[in-house]
C-alpha cells in the first residue's frame, strides 16, 4: 500500500486525541471550579471518568469504543442534568465540545474502515491473483504430462478380447 494512508491515519488520530485531551481538560477545570460552574462535584468526577474513556479509546485507536464511550457519556450528561447536577448551560458547552469530538472520531472511524475495506480487497485480490497462477500452473502441467498411450478404436476392441473378433 502507499504510504498515504497511514498518514491520513495518523493525522486523524492525531486530531482526535488533541480534542478529546481538550475534552478532558476542560473536564477537569470544570469539576475544580467553585460550585458556580454549573456543575455538581460529584456529578463532575463521574463525568470526568467517562471524558478518560474516550480518550484512552482515542489513544489506544479505537474510534468505534471512542464513540460508544461518548454515547455512554452523553446519556449520564442529560441524566445528570435532569438530576440538577449540571445546569443546562453547562450541558450546552460541554455537548459543543461533544460534537468536536464525535465529528473527529466519525472521520477516524471512516478513516479505519476505508483502511479495512481496503485491506480486504487486497486480500482477496492476492488470493485470486494466487489461485490463478496455481490454475494456470495445473493447466501447464496438464499439457506437458506424458500422453498415456490410448488404444485406438480398433485397437482397444482386439486388445481386451471384447470386440466382434475376439469373443
């Protein structure tokens, strides 16, 4: 393959853990703060642990766990938001840093399946380039075996004793 790929591989993840590094840094400043940051100390930990799953996913290239990880987070947000433990204003900044994030890891994730899809008709490919040789190969070695020596018509009836004659 070219290099190419790679690159853009990097690249992406390489975006997508600057984001979710601000994600959780942002995160953390918040659970810090005095209480007028909209957010409930406790409630801001839980969250704060969830932000670490989907960087460690990010981190360890995983944008499929990275965005599972961020449903998960979205959905304890708005429970924590119905429970009052982070304001509404708050949700609207943190789900703007959500979107940054879902945005990178949906292209790091498009970036991996190409690379996948990719790699699979390589795959095949090869296997079908290697059944050919082996086809042609038997088909070779089919014409260069030794012709057995096939009794004519008249020849194979006289020889086994089943023709007219041989009774």
């Amino acid at each position: 393959m070219s290099p190419a790929p790679k690159y853009r591989r990097r690249s992406a993840t390489a975006k997508c853990l600057t984001v979710a590094a601000a994600f959780l840094l942002t995160g953390s400043l918040a659970g810090c703060g005095p209480a007028a940051t909209g957010f409930q100390r406790d409630a801001a930990r839980q969250l704060q642990e969830q932000v670490l799953g989907v960087s460690q996913a990010a981190a360890n290239n995983d944008p499929a766990g990275g965005l599972a990880a961020l449903d998960t987070f979205e959905a304890n947000l708005a429970s924590a938001v119905g429970n009052g433990q982070v304001s509404a204003e708050r949700r609207r900044s943190i789900m703007t840093a959500v979107a940054a994030v879902r945005a990178d890891l949906t292209a790091a994730k498009a970036v991996a399946d190409a690379d996948a899809v990719a790699a699979k008709a390589a795959e095949d490919a090869a296997a079908a380039q290697k059944q050919a040789e082996a086809d042609a190969a038997a088909a070779e070695a089919a014409k260069l075996a030794p012709v057995r020596a096939s009794p004519s018509s008249d020849e194979g009836k006289g020889s086994k004793g089943k023709g007219k004659d041989g009774g």
